[in-house]
C-alpha cells in the first residue's frame, strides 16, 4: 500500500502536528508514503507542490493541472499512484483549485481520504466565498471516506447525506509538548503564571482573557504565546495588547521568544510551559481543542472556557479535562442595547452576503433574543469594542463582583471561581486517561481506515448538497461575533452602509417600456397569447392599455402603478386565482427584451462581498426580479421595494419614505446609503430629497435621461468602479 497526504502547507500548527504524527504512524507500520504540500519540513518525506498553497490571487494554473502536478510528484516520490490520497481540510477554502482536484480523482474512482479539521461553514465566511459554488465540494462513494476530530461534525456530515459507514472519528493523538511537568505548579508560593500555548488569532477570544486577568487574584499573571501572521488578525491582537497595557492588566502577549517567565529563565516555548502553574483557553471554537488535552499530558491544570462538542468527546472516555465555565455573564445594562442592535446588523449582514444567503429582519431579531439571556450577555460573544467597555467597568470595585460563570446549572460569582480555580494546583486531568488519543491508538486507526477503503469496490460518485452543511452552521443561536466576517476595507467613496438600486436603464439595458398602443408588437403577443391557450384580443397592445388607463384613473394617487398579472386577467376575463405570471414573463421578454448593463453584476458582487446592505427601489413587475440573473438573491428582501408590489410608482416620495423606515430596522439612516439610478427626475431627485445619498449613472445610451439633479456621484461605466 502506498498513501500520498495532501495538504496546503507544513508550517506551523496543528494540521502540521497531525500531519508529522501520520508520517510517524505510516513508518513504524511500514506503509510507503509521500506529503504533497506547497511548502514542506526536511525531516518529513516531503515534496513541495506549487499551486498547492493558499491563494490570495486567482490561480494561475486549473484543477486539472494542479492534478497533474499532484500525480508527478506522487509517482516520482512512490515509483508509481499512491493507492490511496488523504487530504486534509480539503474545503477550508484557501485554495479553490482543491475541491476541483478531489471531484476529479473521486471521478477517476481513486481511493480518498477526506480528513475534516476546520470548515469554511463554521465560522469562516470569507474563506467560504472561494468554494460557495462549488456543487462538487463534498463526493460520496464507495471509495471515498470522510475522518472528523468530533463526534459534532460528523453527526452534521451524516445528516446532510453522507453513510455512516464512510465516516468515521479520528481524534488527533496527543503527545506530550516540550517542556514538561513544571517546577512552579507543585510550589504553592510562586505566584500563579496563567498560559496559553496558542497564537492569538480572533477565535481564541483575547478580550476574555483580559477579563479574567482583570477579575484575577494579585499577582496572577496570564500569557499569550504567539502573535498570529495574518495582517488583519495581527491588528486585532495588536489592539489587546495596547488595551491591556493602558489598562495596567496583567497580562503579556506573544510571549514565547520575547519575555522570560522568570528572572534567569529562556523565552523559549518550553520554558513558558515548565514555569506556567496552569493551562488557560478562552477559544469559542475549535475542531479538536488540543489545549484541552495537551493539559492532561503536561501534569498541569486547564481553566477557561468549555466547548461543550469538544468536552462530550472526551467524557464519552471518561476525562474531564478541566475546570471549565459554560459562559460568563454580564449585565445587559453593561452594553448599550442599541449599539449592540447595531453592531449585530452590520455583522449578520457581513456574513449573510459571505455565504450568499438573504438577511432578514426576522433573522437578526430571532439572534439578538439567542444572544440576550434573562438580562445578562455572555462576554465571549460580544465585538470587541463591547468587551472592552464592560473591562473598563470592572475598575469599580462594585462591579467585580458583578459579573457570573455558569458551570452547568450552577451559576456563581466570576471573582470567586476564578480566585478558587487559580488556587488550584493539581492536574484536572491526567497523562494516565489519553490512552484512547495516544500515538498507537492513532496509529491503529488510521492503518484500519487505510486497509478498509483499500479493499473497497468501485462504486458510482455523487455529491453531498453543500447547502446541508452551510445550514447546519447558520441557527440564530450558533452565531458569534467572533466568528464572524470583519468589516471590509472598501474603496474611499463607498463609505456606506446601504447601497439601493434602480433596474432598469441602471442594472438592464431595455427599450422604452410603459404600455402603449403597439401594432407592431400585436402579433406576436398574439401568439404568446396562444401558446398559453387564450384567445387573444385583436389587439393586445391596446386593450392592455386601455385597461391600465382605467386602473390609474381610479387610483387616487399622483403616480400610480399597476400589477400586470392583475391587469391580464382582465384583459382575458380570467378568474382571479388565475396566476398569470409566467405570461407576464414570456410577453415581456418579447415585447421589451432586456439584457444585463455591462460591469453591473461584478460591481454588485463585489459589494456583496463586503458585506454591504444591498436593495432595491424600482418602477418594475413581476418578471423584472428574475431578470437580474443570479445577483437577484444578493438583495435583501425587506430592502427590495418595487412599484407593483404597492401600487405606486416613482417618483413618489412615499417609496422612498419606506425605504428609510426599512433601513432604520437595521440602524442604518438615509445619510448612511446611496441610491444609484439613471434619471435624474425619477431617481436622484426623489431619493436626495428623502435624506439619501445619490449617484447617477449614465454609461449607455438607453440609458440617460433628460432633468437637472445634483447627484453625490456620477459615473459611466460599472467596470473598475
């Protein structure tokens, strides 16, 4: 048997460590084999790959190149195809090129590990962007088998389609880090060092941290190992680290290589690790948690924050791995209510246009109830702004004693849990319960899964709706700022936070509509007419706008609008639950053809992309929806107001009334949002005097319009806006 492992890169990090380990297992059991990364470790059997890395840019290179580059450096590696290839987090989304890899070998009835550590789903939306269509993302066959580090993931996995018996759990092993048991935590007069063996990327929630140090006995002192290399998560740290020191917290950041635990002692990693008398995580998610368990192998005690998918893992082998809280409250008074509202808007706005999903009210009401509980927030799942202004608080010694951890159904003051789990020095698990995560467990399945899929017969391929997983990850009470998209950096005159749309002229090309005596086009619409089995009128046209004639006569208002599935009916004495809307479609795609305005729907995605609110307000129909294409699901429902739907048309003031009412459920005001359209009367003018902002596009022929306006903006062409 020979296996080639393929992963995006070998630096450091937990997938590394895996990674190192299978290598280990895959020698000792005599099993050939061969890791394809695009950056690799001389003391592993690596081979460098180029196109295999993350991607910041579009690839250079196809699926089916990259694969071509994979089985080259396997042959020459192997002498031969690797029976099997095991990749991991596989649609994390660092690559796009990747899931096209896997479609094609799972295609090719090759035999597939597919090993789960993080997802894109959970947590991740701008990595989620890179893969959203992929309708390929996740194969099934005999052939193919899936390993998860939780029972939670793969549950998800099963119930979105997968067979169980191509799932299995294959927990990563623990061995004991450098460093060892510590001088320091069986002396109960040194002073307690709180350590945190991670780098501090967001979703290891640094601001908890620094509320437990703030909340800690004199003389604690906490530690953060590592600063993390992404630039944007960098700035993030950086900013803790800056509040930390002007709020005198004790509390040190990337420590490891920088300051000493001791007077006289390294920097280094094991020597943070021999002096810490204690473990600490504050992270609101991980796929395995390894500081949970690497707390047992190093003799010392873990405190901070429970995962409970994680921890129903390790009870089901009977190890509590530490003294761990469910959540820490603070009072609801603490926040201000309505900078929350707006903070989680803008959030779930972010997030929902990541994974191309539409945001509505309903949504963000039923997940401002999930975060609120019974007058009290939990400080884990707060922006960081937030959380720094409930530190602050804890200066007054009234409010330290505020504050509460909830452990279970038992809830107790924050202060006096932490005094009490600080204090405590021994293990809360130990190096004698890791059996079921050691190096020869771990060996012992891997080999199992390697040997079964080997003996696997050829078998059709399908796909998992990836749609299943995203949906699994999206409840209102799974949502977490922590694990949210961050506010984009967007070009200078985009500073807003809405951006409303005309259609017609603005987004589509269409002749001069508006229903008028047409004999030229009576034919035809004759023959629509048929094809849906009506007698048609002898002229369409004209008893059409006779009808609408008589529909604004009645109407009573200035500018009125009518539904022309409505008006059909009449025209074709038809019953009233009728649905007409397929012939409104077909007749008006002959009548008044449209096609998409060059730049349009890029300028549109890319807006989507940067979490924008995104709507519409147009003088429109029933058809006029699905002839924006697929950049018609980026528009929030509650921000897409379109003349049919209400009876008035623009340029009523009262359209854009609603507009402004809508957006303020979602704390954003007119100032805040930009209307674009091509008519200076109908378009600029109304929506300027509403409070809006405005810019007037007037790139196409078709579309420019005659009228004065002093837009905000004007522009000719969507492409490079």
């Amino acid at each position: 048997m020979t296996v080639a492992i393929v992963h995006y890169h070998l630096g450091s990090g937990g997938v590394t460590k895996v990674i190192a380990a299978a290598s280990h297992a895959l020698t000792k059991s005599k099993i050939r084999h061969v890791i394809l990364a695009g950056s690799g470790e001389d003391d592993l059997p690596v081979r460098i790959v180029p196109g295999l890395e993350y991607l910041t840019a579009p690839a250079e290179i196809t699926s089916e190149e990259l694969l071509d580059r994979l089985r080259a450096a396997a042959c020459e590696a192997l002498g031969g195809a690797p029976d099997i290839w095991h990749f991991h987090n596989h649609s994390l989304g660092k690559n796009p090129l990747i899931p096209g890899v896997i479609a094609c070998l799972a295609e090719a009835d090759e035999r597939i590990v597919l090993q789960i550590h993080d997802l894109a789903e959970d947590g991740r939306p701008e990595n989620y962007q890179a893969i959203a269509d992929n309708a390929k993302l996740y194969p099934v066959s005999d052939r193919i088998h899936y390993a998860f580090l939780n029972s939670r993931d793969l549950q998800v996995f099963t119930a979105a389609g997968l067979p169980s018996e191509n799932a299995s759990l294959l927990p990563n092993p623990i061995c004991k880090p450098p460093g060892g048991h510590g001088s320091l935590a069986e002396n109960p007069q040194s002073f307690p060092i709180l350590f945190a063996p991670v780098r501090g990327i967001r979703r290891k929630n640094l601001g908890e941290m620094a509320f437990l140090s703030a909340l800690a006995p004199a003389g604690t002192r906490f530690a953060v190992s590592r600063a993390p290399t992404n630039p944007d998560a960098l700035a993030i740290h950086n900013t803790w680290r800056h509040f930390a020191h002007y709020q005198s917290l004790p509390i040190e950041f990337d420590v490891v290589d920088h300051f000493a635990p001791a007077v006289g002692a390294s920097s280094d990693f094991e020597s943070w690790i021999a002096h810490a008398t204690h473990i600490i995580t504050t992270s609101v998610a991980e796929g395995f948690g390894l500081p949970f368990l690497e707390a047992a192998a190093l003799g010392k005690p873990l405190l901070g924050r429970n995962l409970p998918h994680i921890a129903k893992d390790h009870a089901n082998h009977g190890i509590h791995t530490g003294n761990l809280y469910d959540r820490i409250l603070i009072p609801l008074e603490w926040v201000d209510l309505t900078i929350l509202r707006d903070h989680l808007s803008t959030t779930l706005e972010r997030n929902y246009r990541a994974y191309q999903r539409p945001l509505t009210q309903k949504t963000i009401d039923a997940t401002l109830a999930a975060i609120v509980e019974d007058g009290w927030l939990d400080f884990g799942n707060l922006p960081e702004p937030l959380q720094q202004g409930a530190i602050e608080r804890l200066s007054d010694p009234h409010c330290r004693k505020i504050p509460r951890v909830v452990i279970g159904a038992e809830t107790r003051i924050a202060e006096e849990w932490l005094a009490t789990a600080v204090a405590n020095r021994k293990p809360t698990a130990t190096a004698g319960q890791l059996k079921p995560y050691s190096a020869s467990t771990y060996q012992k399945n891997l080999i199992s899964i390697y040997k079964n899929l080997a003996s696997r017969k050829s078998s059709p391929v399908r796909f998992l709706a990836s749609s299943a997983i995203l949906n699994a990850h999206l409840p209102p009470e799974s949502f977490h700022f922590l694990l949210s998209a961050l506010k984009p950096k967007t070009a200078s005159w985009i500073n807003y936070r809405a951006v409303i749309f005309d259609i017609y002229g603005t987004l589509l090309i269409a002749p001069a509509c508006g229903v008028k005596p047409d004999p030229s086009a009576d034919p035809m619409l004759r023959e629509v007419l048929e094809q849906f089995g009506y007698q048609p009128p002898e002229s369409p046209s004209t008893a059409l706008h006779d009808v609408v004639q008589r529909h604004h006569a009645a109407s009573g208002v200035p500018f009125p609008e009518v539904d022309l599935r409505r008006i059909w009916r009449e025209v074709l004495s038809l019953e009233p639950e009728i649905d007409t809307a397929p012939l409104v479609e077909a007749i008006e795609s002959v009548w008044h053809p449209i096609r998409p305005m060059p730049g349009a729907a890029e300028f549109i995605q890319h807006l989507s992309r940067a979490g924008i609110s995104l709507g519409l307000l147009s003088n429109a129909q029933c058809n006029t929806l699905p002839s924006l294409g697929e950049i018609k699901d980026l528009f929030a429902p509650e921000l897409t107001i379109l003349s049919f739907h209400h009876g008035i048309a623009k340029p009523s003031p009262l359209l854009f009334e609603m507009l402004s009412d809508r957006l303020a459920g979602r704390g954003i005001s007119p100032a805040e949002t930009l209307y674009i359209g091509n008519d200076p009367l109908q378009d600029i003018a109304p929506a300027a005097a509403c409070g809006f902002k405005t810019a007037l596009f007037t790139g196409h022929p078709d579309s420019i319009r005659s009228g004065e306006c002093h837009p905000d903006h004007e522009f000719g062409r969507w492409s490079g806006l």
